[in-house]
C-alpha cells in the first residue's frame, strides 16, 4: 500500500551496482530501509544528493509490516537546507550526529514526539546563525528523554559528580571510574537544564566540551545496548580543538 510521509535521512550504503539502501527515521513507521533503484546512475545524481545526512523529505513508499527493506516511490525536499551542505561545521555535526542516531534508533514504529525533537533540531542547526560548537552536546542530552535513559537532574552542592551507571548526580566520594568531575558534572547538568535558544549564553571551553562529550557517550554506551565506538568521533573533536 502507498503512504505519504516525512522523513529523516540517517544514511546509505550501496547496492549493486547502481543502487541504494537508505536508511531513513519516518515520522509514520519509525527507522526504515528504502531501496532506491539506480540512485548511483549517472542519470540519478540528483536523486542520489536528496539522501544526504539530516537531510528532510517528504515521501511516497510503499510500506509492508515486517519487510526489511521498503519501496520508495517518490522522495523531494520537505525544506531546503543550505548552511547544513555548505557549513563544514554544521555538516560534520550532521555526520557525527547520524551515525549516533543509526546506532540507537531501532524502532520501527512511530514516535511522533521524537520525530518532531528531530525535525526541529535540524531546522534549527540549519538555520542558526550563532556557533553551532555545543549544538551535538545539547541534542545528546535531550536525545535520552526519548530513548529511556534520561537522568536524574539532581546536582546540588553535596552531589556534584554525574554517575554514569545509575544516571544520577552523587556525592564525590561514591566517584569511581564511570564517574564524571566536578566541572563537567556542572556543565552536563547546566545542559540538561538549558533551552534551545539559551544554548550559547553557556561558556565552556573546548577542552571541557571534548571531556564532557566522551562522557555523554559513554554514559550512551553504559544505557543503550550495542553502542559502539563511532568512526565519526575524532572529526568531530578535530573540528571544535583548541587552536
């Protein structure tokens, strides 16, 4: 059966010889798999460019219950991104922040209040005309509400270390190897506690973000069965390094 719906595009492999699987975050069915027949033909080049990293669709598919790879009829830009192709910055967020969401993402249902964290978050990076250097750290953050693992906010002065294990802040002396310090502590839960639009009034050095952001991740590692290392990380933490 036909279904018209958004999409997210998450990433794509190649299939034969001309084709591709994209895998794609739909806001009807949840994470899917789309095959698109000759998307790597010369004649195809421009449908081949609508299947890049956080790129939005909307889309014609044909949708079967419990097949793996989908049809995909017919797919246009849903909005037109233009700082997110042309940014390094913000594409190399894209990247980073895609390969995350393929690794956590499995569902396939809908979920209409993460499609829409989603959706709005990649309009806003895309429109953004402040630094985009805390933008991974504030969607990573927000992002565990949705997968089931959002922590306890309750830093205070007696619990000023974040333990990764039991997502909760706890006093310095239970730290131990999964255990966050005290400045990033603070800064995590500044983060979990800011607004899209406050997100820069917050001052954190790079060095502190690089810290902060091996800890997010591995504290996804410690939450999200099959987390794994990701290819993506160290283009990430070059592009926000201290001069």
């Amino acid at each position: 059966m036909l279904y018209q719906t958004k999409g997210i595009v998450l990433n794509r492999v190649q299939y034969g010889e001309t084709s591709l699987i994209v895998h794609i975050y739909t806001e009807k069915f949840g994470r899917q798999s789309y095959m698109v027949k000759g998307g790597r033909s010369k004649k195809s080049k421009s449908k081949s460019n609508l299947f890049r990293p956080f790129f939005l669709l909307d889309m014609e598919v044909y949708h079967r219950e419990g097949k793996n790879i989908q049809s995909l009829k017919e797919a246009r830009l849903a909005e037109t991104l233009n700082s997110l192709i042309f940014d390094v910055h913000k594409s190399s967020v894209a990247l980073f922040l895609t390969e995350v969401l393929s690794k956590v993402l499995r569902e396939e249902e809908a979920n209409q209040e993460l499609f829409v964290f989603l959706y709005n978050s990649i309009r806003y990076l895309d429109l953004s005309d402040e630094s985009v250097e805390l933008f991974h750290l504030y969607f990573l953050t927000k992002l565990t509400r949705f997968l089931g693992f959002y922590p306890q906010t309750n830093w205070s002065e007696d619990d000023t270390c974040f333990d990764m294990d039991n997502g909760r802040f706890v006093s310095v002396y239970n730290s131990h190897a999964h255990c966050l310090k005290q400045e990033e502590s603070k800064v995590l839960f500044d983060l979990f506690n800011t607004s899209i639009d406050k997100l820069n009034e917050l001052k954190i050095s790079n060095y502190t973000s690089k810290i902060l952001l091996r800890g997010i991740l591995n504290f996804y590692a410690l939450q999200s069965q099959g987390f794994s290392s990701l290819k993506s990380l160290s283009v990430i933490e070059e592009l926000f390094n201290d001069d």
